[in-house]
C-alpha cells in the first residue's frame, strides 16, 4: 500500500502518516481504528510486540569471500 493510500484511509496527511511509520510519532488513539482497519489486522494486533510479522528480517551481509571475488574481477 502506498503512503498516501494509507494516509487517505486513516485521515491524515502523508507527512504525519510517515512520521507514524519511521517512529518520529505517535498515532493519536482515536487514530488506531482506522489504522488496524486500513492494515487489514485486528486492533490488538498493533500491540502484539513479540510478532516480527511486520518488520522484515535485515539482509545478509557480504562475506569477506564474496569481496575478495569482486577484487579478483577488477
């Protein structure tokens, strides 16, 4: 879903919409309805901490084999 799509569905602009989403802010409680309704995910589920269903895993880091093979190629 698109920023703006998001921010339209909960009633906010998409400035405070990506302040909410990057933690600069807090949604508003009269604001958590209509932003477990515009996710699709019951209520509580905005409060279940111990899900990493919503934050994706970081990607691997390079190994030190793979920079040597990218040396060797130059």
């Amino acid at each position: 879903m698109k920023q703006a799509t998001f921010a339209e569905a909960i009633g906010l602009s998409a400035r405070e919409a990506g302040d909410i989403e990057r933690g600069r802010a807090f949604p508003k409680p009269e604001n958590l309805e209509p932003i477990a309704k515009a996710l699709n995910v019951p209520l509580k589920e905005l409060f279940d901490f111990e899900k990493t269903r919503y934050i994706p895993p970081p990607p691997p880091l390079p190994t030190t084999e793979a920079r040597r093979v990218v040396k060797k190629l130059k």
